[in-house]
C-alpha cells in the first residue's frame, strides 16, 4: 500500500460518532446558564459582605472567571475530560442556584437550577458538551508547529 492509500484510513473515523455542530438553542442556553452563574456568583457575594459590596463582587467574579477558565472553557489547557465536564458544570450551576436561593432570590434560583437540569441531560443524551473544544491539528506537521 502507498501513503495515498493509507492516509484516507487513517484520516477516517471508521468506528467514531459524527459529531455535529450544537445547535444555536444549545449554544445559547450554555451562554445564558454561565452568565447566570457569574451574577449568582457577584450577588451572593454583595450579599454576603455587606459595606464591602463592590470588593466582594470583583473578588467572586475574578475567582469563578478563573477557575472557569482553567477548568470549563473550551480553550483551557487543563479542561476536564467529557464525563467530569457536564457533571461539574451542572454542579456549579446548581451551587449557583441556591447562592441565589439563599439571597433571597426564589424565582431566578429555580429558573437557574431547572435549566441546569436540562443542560446537564441535553449534554449526556447528546454525548458531548454544546460549546466544544476547537479540534486541534494532529501528525507530523502539526507537531513541529507547537
């Protein structure tokens, strides 16, 4: 066999799912769900420092930024593998949920843990996460690039 003749094999994923593109109803449930968890986040530290509200809240804000982004983000060097991903991010929304709960803000706290709940089995069902990591270059050349 040639190279020519090999590489199309290599290339194809024979046993592999075709994974398609999340819909844009996915994309922008992530999107409200992750911008929820950061008002979560700022309020239930306004709330919880009272004097101290706007310190508290780019404390809170810069701390779940960050670790967002070394651990959920599609980008990140240390994301968490697939079935870790989807389980952490619904705890963090759910954990979200009930800073909100526990502020005093009933209605937005079960708006955010219901749509959680259904992120979290949109995920599973669908079997990868709705905003997923950009496919990275792989072989010979692409190694030399690194």
């Amino acid at each position: 066999m040639t190279d020519k003749e090999i590489a199309p094999a290599r290339n194809s994923a024979a046993g592999a799912p075709h994974r398609t593109s999340p819909s844009p109803a996915r994309q922008v449930l992530a999107f409200a769900l992750e911008t929820a968890l950061l008002f979560a986040v700022a309020y239930g530290a306004i709330r919880a420092f009272p004097g101290y509200e706007a310190v508290a809240a780019v404390a809170a804000l810069a701390c779940g930024v960050l670790l967002w982004g070394l651990l959920m983000a599609p980008r990140a060097k240390n994301r968490l593998p697939w079935p870790a991903l989807p389980l952490v991010a619904a705890g963090a929304f759910l954990a979200g949920a009930g800073t909100l709960m526990m502020s005093g803000l009933p209605v937005p706290a079960l708006l955010l843990g219901a749509a959680a709940a259904v992120n979290l089995l949109w995920d599973l069902v669908s079997g990868y996460p709705a905003v997923a990591a950009p496919a990275r270059p792989a072989g010979r050349r692409s190694a030399k690039r690194r």
